[in-house]
C-alpha cells in the first residue's frame, strides 16, 4: 500500500497566510473550515495576542516540536470555540447543509477520496485522501467559492459566508487517522440531529 501519511524523508512544499500550510502529493488531509461568524471577533483578538507572544520567542521556520506546539496551543482553541456552534449556524438548516454535501461529493473518486466528514451547525471536518499532483488549498477552495456563491443566493445575502482561510493538516499516521475520525463521530454525538455525518473509511 502507498505512503498515505505525512514523511518527514518527503519533499514539503510549505506556504502560509495566518496558517501554516503543508503539502504532500497522495496524503491523507484533516480539514477544517468555518463561517465567518462562527468566532466572537473578542476571542480572536485575545489567540492572535497569544500568537504573537509565542512567535516572539519561537521563530520561523518552526522545528516539528514547535509546530507540534503551535498546533495545540492554537488550533485545538479554535476547535473549541468552534464546537459552542455560536453565530447564526445557517449549516444546521437541512437545505444549507445538502449544498456543502454536493459540493464536497462532486470531486469524490476524481481528486480526492472521502473518509469520514461532518456538517456541523457553523464548521466543516472533512477526512480525504488526495489523488495524484491534487493541492490541498485549491480542493478546499473550490468547496467554499461554490457553497458560498449557492448559500448567499438561497437566504439573500452578499459579502462572505466562510472564514476566508481553511485549516488543513497532514496526517501522521494509523493512530491520528484513528483519532481525527473518532473526533469526527463525537462532534455528531454533541449536537445531534443539527449536523450531518458521514463515516465511511477508506483504508
């Protein structure tokens, strides 16, 4: 079977806005996207103070213990707050939700291929396994150019519906594949009947 996971003896085409952003060819992917009402501005306002203590004493680029820390400190809080479902959480509207679906459906099998996901009432987690030379950004922001422009037209609004950058991280192996899919299921289990899931595995 072919090296699905995150290895460190591969080349790593590194690129960043706000987040960091790793690109392996055939790897699996743990992607998080939101909308943009989904975070009190105040809560972000006090992680990007936090962010600029951390990278006053650790610099770029990061050795893998700090992006390791980096991680936790910051991406596991924004997990957190995203799970509260606060903002107006238009995804737990039936018909909303069935757009993100078909949107994350129509390029299953040619660019990618679909583990475990989930709709949650304000965020988007999605398990995949790249095809080919297919880059990371240029899936997820196919999925949200398209839902955004469709959702916007259903419930009459203009301006931008998600979050403008995506989290997404390579697997490292069995045991995080594991975990990411067991976080997956556990985000339905909190809120119930407002998201939908998927829990097909691929490997």
């Amino acid at each position: 079977m072919k090296d699905i996971f995150y290895n460190p003896d591969f080349a790593t085409e590194r690129n960043r806005r706000h987040l960091p952003h790793w690109q392996q060819n055939e790897k699996f992917y743990f992607v998080t996207f939101r909308l943009a009402d989904s975070i009190p501005v105040e809560n972000l306002f006090r992680l990007e103070c936090q962010q600029k203590e951390f990278l006053r004493t650790n610099f770029r680029p990061f050795t893998a213990n700090q992006e390791q820390q980096y991680q936790h400190l910051f991406f596991e809080k924004i997990n957190g707050w995203l799970d509260n479902c606060y903002g107006e959480c238009l995804l737990e509207r039936a018909d909303i939700a069935s757009i993100v679906k078909d949107a994350i459906f129509y390029y299953n099998d040619n660019k990618y291929q679909l583990d475990h996901w989930v709709i949650m009432p304000n965020h988007v987690h999605v398990l995949l396994l790249l095809n080919g030379d297919i880059k990371i950004q240029s899936v997820t922001h196919s999925w949200k150019s398209y839902t955004g422009l469709q959702i916007n037209k259903l419930v009459g609004k203009t301006g931008s519906l998600w979050q403008s950058e995506s989290f997404d991280h390579i697997v490292r192996s069995q045991f995080y594949l594991d975990k990411y899919r067991n976080y997956i299921v556990s985000n339905k289990e909190r809120v119930g009947s407002r998201a939908m899931l998927s829990t097909e595995t691929i490997v």
